[in-house]
C-alpha cells in the first residue's frame, strides 16, 4: 500500500498577491487542480477540504455535514477522518473536531464561479451561479452562494 502523501499547509498568516490570469508564487497554489470532483480521490478531497476549514473548533457531526459534500459513504467518512488525524491536519476529541491546519480558502483564488445550470452538493438547491472549491485533490463543487460559505466555514 502506498504511504499517504501530506496535506501542504501554509503557515498562518502567510498571504500571496493573485493577480488574475497569473499563478499564485506559493508552492502550495503553483499548479491548479485538473481533477473534477468526480475523478478525484474522495479521501484526497475530504482530507483537504477539511485542512481548509476555517472554523478552528467544530462538532463532529458538523465536521460529517461537510464532508457529505464530499461522500456519502459512511466508511470513506471515517476513513477521511482518520487519515486526516494521522496527517495532522485534525484532532478529534469528545465529538469535537479541531482544525490544526491553518489553512483558509479566498474567494477569486480558491473559488471560482460559473454560469449555467447547477444543482448545489450541500442542499440540493438548482442554482445559476456555481460555486467551486479548487484544491490540490480536485475541484469540489458546484455549490449555492451560501452552501459555499457553510461549507468552508464561514457561517
């Protein structure tokens, strides 16, 4: 079996100017995602998409209702959170899950939007607007304006 590969992590923070139609100089952001959602690895993703989160401290069945953007399998949920403990990227406790990462998605760098016709991960909603996270892993999305915020965190 192969050894799981580390979540980059930038340190708190650390901030990088984007200039649209040009390529962040931080390491982490140096090649964008090729893999849509559906071809990326959803432990990849969730691992990632949890490294994101900006909530510092979340209940773990919050921690689930993201994920479930992700999967809704509830052996590749646990299996998301438990490589993501051993990666460091989490600790869990007392079914409380804390964010060690240090991470944060920006609008305009992390997410970028279409038109069309969507229907959002989180709540099923149609939207014409889609929101989508771009991580290492893969682009995950679409999701409504404010299933997006949730989703990373900001609600």
């Amino acid at each position: 079996m192969e050894a799981a590969k580390p979540v980059p992590v930038r340190p708190l923070g650390s901030s990088t100017s984007h200039s649209p139609g040009k390529r962040s100089r931080n390491p982490y952001h140096a090649a964008r995602p090729t893999a849509r959602v559906s071809d990326a690895d959803p432990v990849e993703l969730g691992v990632e998409l949890l490294a994101t989160l900006e909530d510092g401290k979340l209940d773990l069945a919050t921690a689930i209702d993201r994920l479930e953007t992700v999967t809704d399998d509830p052996h590749t949920t646990r299996e998301i959170l438990d490589t993501a403990e051993v990666r460091g990227v989490i600790e869990r406790e007392d079914g409380i899950v804390r964010v060690l990462s240090g991470e944060f998605v920006r609008f305009g760098r992390d997410v970028v939007t279409r038109e069309g016709e969507f229907t959002c991960r989180r709540c099923g909603a149609d939207v014409a607007t889609g929101y989508f996270l771009c991580l290492d892993a893969g682009e995950h999305g679409p999701f409504g304006s404010s299933c997006i915020e949730t989703v990373i965190g900001r609600r």
